[in-house]
C-alpha cells in the first residue's frame, strides 16, 4: 500500500482538536481504522515526518493512560 497524504481525509470524517490560539503542533501520531473493499476492517498508523521512534512511544503511552483514566486538567476544572 503506497504511503499517502491524509489531511482531507482526517477533515471529512470530522476529525477535531481542542487548541488554543497560538497553540502549534510539532509532532502527530494518527490511528486509523478501515474498512477495505472486501469488507475486512484494519488499522494503519500514520505519524509526522520528523516524529521520533522514542517520543511516538511517549505520545502513545500518555494517550492510552488519558483514554483510561479519564484525565482532566486541573487548570479547565472549574
């Protein structure tokens, strides 16, 4: 399968972030499930060029224990 841009494709399923004016990303992990032709379903894991092998696993590591324990940021708790 030939590596493929996939920012129209994050737009039209509705992908979403919570940013904040002047907030810049550097680095970004995206998991994908598909659907194939044949109906079969599979995930594809893309990642920003300049993404580390070592900062990947941190990224994946804090957003599974996000996912898990429902993290809320003390500062927007009010």
């Amino acid at each position: 399968m030939p590596e493929q841009k996939i920012g129209q494709m994050l737009d039209a399923i509705g992908v979403v972030a919570d940013l904040d004016e002047g907030d810049m990303a550097v680095d970004a992990i995206v998991i994908l499930k598909l659907v194939k032709e044949d109906g079969t379903v599979s995930l594809v894991k893309g990642r920003s060029e300049s993404l580390d092998w070592i900062t990947a696993l941190g990224m994946v590591t804090a957003a599974q224990a996000v996912e898990n324990s429902g993290y809320v940021n003390v500062e927007d708790d009010d």
